[in-house]
C-alpha cells in the first residue's frame, strides 16, 4: 500500500467550489475588510448572527484562538497577579494567553481522559487563584459537571478554551455554553477553518471585549471608531477579515458532514479493538474524535507499538510536545520583558503523572480523507501487533 497521508487539515479537505464562489464575490466587491467596502456584503455580521444562533450568546469574530482566549480573560477581569489554572497539555496558546494579561498559568495535572483533572484543579487553588481554563483536547470534552462544582465552590470563573471542539457536546449541550467565556479557533487544522481566525462568546462584558478587539474605541457599524466616550479605553487590533468570514460561512454549513464523517472514521477503525486502551471518553459527551489514542502499561511497550506502525507506514507519534511545563518560558520562567514581568517568584508545576501518561501513550490523526482500504489497512496492523 502507498503511504497513508496522516495530515490533520480537516475543514480543508471540505473547501470547494461554494467557498470560492463566495470568496471571489468577496473580492468583487472588494468588500475585505469588515468596516469597509464599496459594496460591503458584511460576512463576518451574519457569521456572528450564526454563530450567537447556535450557542445562544453573542458572539465576536477575530482573528485567531489566542486573541479569543485572551479576551476571555480580560472579559472576566483577570490581570496582573492572578493565578489561572491550565492543563498541562495544550496549545502553548492557553497559557501564553495568561501571560499576556500579566497573570501567571498554574499547571494542572490531566487525567486518562487527557483533559484537565477536577482533582488536581482543587490542588492547584490558592488565595490568588482567578479562573480555570478547560481545554476540550482533540475534540473530547472536560468532565464539565465536577469542574462547574469546583468553580461555584471556589468562585473561580471558567473559561473554554475550544479550540479543537467546535460542535462538541456535554449532556447535549454545546462544547463552549458551560463557562463564563469561551474561545474558538478557525485555524487551517481546525474543525472548520478559514486559515487562521477566531471567536469568543461570553456570558459578561461582551460589550467590552467587542471594544477592546478594535483598538478599544467605539465603532457604529462602519463609520471610524472614535475614543473620546467614558467607556473607550486601551486595545489590540484583533478583528477578522471579511473573505475570512466568507469562507468560514460555507464551512459552518457543511459543519455536520464533517462530524459524522469523523464519527464514521473513527467507529470503523476502532470496532473490535477491544485489547487496546483507547482515550477514555468523559460520561455524557458526544465527541469529535479527530485522532485516535492509545495508552498501554509501560513507556517500553508504547514504543515497540510505534516503531511497529510506523515501520507499516502508520504514524502513530507521542503528544509529548504539547506537554506545556517543559517550554522554556515556563520552566526557566522567561519574559521578553526586561523586569521578567509577569512572573515574580514563579515556579513551574512540572506534572510528572502526566508525563508518564503522555510517555505511554500512542496517538494517530484520523485524517478526513482516510479510505475505508486504509481505515482497514490501519485496524489490521493494530491486530496483527498484538497476535505476533
């Protein structure tokens, strides 16, 4: 068999003939930005309308996820000298994005679910501890109902970081309607995509966020913004394009072939795999299973399963680095800043259960356009391991 492409491009691989013919209206009518146009088609507003249709909040389209993530934070006053707890394995996005409102990322262990353990989050909480960010990893939801209880108990806002889940559910309820605020990203490797490209909704100062993502000054619809209102203060430059709404528009559209193709994938390859421990799956969650993850007993073990696929042309690899305390940032506790703001006394949580787990851990990217040959190809490989 030729080699099996393991790219994790998943809304690309949907873009056709209905995206281009919506970009290239877009370029007619030289509408790209969003405030301005000669024909303004105002993309990014229904895409907003969409999208508030959808999770029943407002919304807010940006640029990327890392912008999203950060305004999540400034929606729920977090700022210098407060502590935010993360997991240990992610994009470095999420807890970078603590550091760029002067708040320090406290790591948190993750459990067999390879989200964010609730147990180790009530370890993690101290006098300065502000909020919660849940990572909703590769598509498979936190256990939402002990993270609630754990913020409700402490007063700690919560923030989805949902990044890898757009359409994910908990208890049929959207990944992304549980927390305070909730971030997207519409990167190329994303659910659906637009390139690069975000979106926040927030249950408070969403009025805010809407400001400080145009520079901080107030805009009515497309005249210049202006900064000489009580409430106009300091921003960033974190809006959307309109083409980049173009294209997102059609792949929100094709949003639910691109789930249950996933879903498809995924049950054809993992049926009858019963000697294997697959990624525990939380209660109550209807994934998006975008790869495939494996653990077994020992580091060893998971490396001969490796070497073996990929000597069979399977690219089973290690998520080891997504393991976010072994960056240099946060475990030499560096800033671009000359005095290390934020960090002051700061002392990386090094998460060594995790590790172990990401040490025995194999993990596929279940590409959208893998056959149902190679689908076949790939399970009888996992067979044909364990009968040797």
């Amino acid at each position: 068999m030729k080699k099996i492409c393991f790219d994790p491009f998943y809304g690309l691989n949907y873009i056709g003939f209905r995206e281009k013919l919506r970009v290239n209206k877009i370029l007619k009518n030289k509408s790209l930005f969003r405030y301005d146009g000669v024909n303004m088609l105002y993309e990014s507003d229904k895409v907003e309308e969409s999208l508030k249709n959808m999770f029943n909040e407002d919304a807010l389209l940006v640029n990327n996820g890392t912008s999203a993530l950060k305004l999540c934070l400034l929606a729920n006053g977090i700022g210098e000298g407060d502590e935010v707890i993360v997991p240990c394995l992610s994009f470095i996005a999420t807890a970078a994005s603590c550091l760029s409102v002067g708040a320090i990322p406290v790591f948190a262990d993750i459990d067999e679910s390879f989200s964010i353990d609730p147990n180790s989050i009530v370890e993690r909480i101290t006098k300065k501890t502000k909020a919660v960010v849940v990572v909703h990893y590769q598509g498979y939801s936190c256990d939402m109902d002990k993270i609630l209880e754990i913020c409700r108990k402490y007063n700690l806002a919560l923030i989805e970081d949902c990044a890898q889940a757009f359409g994910s559910k908990y208890n049929n309820k959207l990944i992304g309607t549980f927390g305070n605020s909730s971030a997207f990203s519409f990167q190329a490797c994303k659910v659906i995509t637009c390139g690069e490209g975000g979106a926040v909704i927030s249950k408070v100062n969403m009025d805010y966020i809407n400001r400080y993502a145009d520079n901080g000054g107030y805009r009515e619809k497309d005249m210049m913004p202006l900064w000489n209102k009580s409430f106009t203060s300091f921003g960033e430059n974190f809006k959307i394009t309109d083409y980049q709404s173009a294209l997102l528009s059609i792949q929100l559209t094709r949003l639910d072939k691109i789930i249950n193709h996933q879903k498809l994938i995924f049950n054809a390859l993992t049926e009858g795999l019963n000697k294997y421990n697959l990624r525990k799956i939380n209660k109550s969650s209807d994934i998006i299973p975008m790869s495939l993850c494996v653990t077994f007993k020992t580091k060893i073990e998971c490396d001969k399963f490796i070497d073996y696929m990929n000597d069979n042309g399977i690219e089973f690899s290690k998520r080891i680095t997504n393991f976010l305390p072994k960056y240099n940032t946060f475990e030499k506790g560096l800033s671009p800043y000359k005095n290390n703001f934020p960090y002051k006394n700061y002392k990386v949580q090094i998460c060594l259960k995790s590790l172990n787990l990401l040490n025995r851990s194999a993990w596929l990217v279940l590409n959208s356009k893998l056959s149902k040959k190679e689908i076949n190809y790939i399970k009888n490989k996992m067979v044909s391991y364990y009968e040797k």
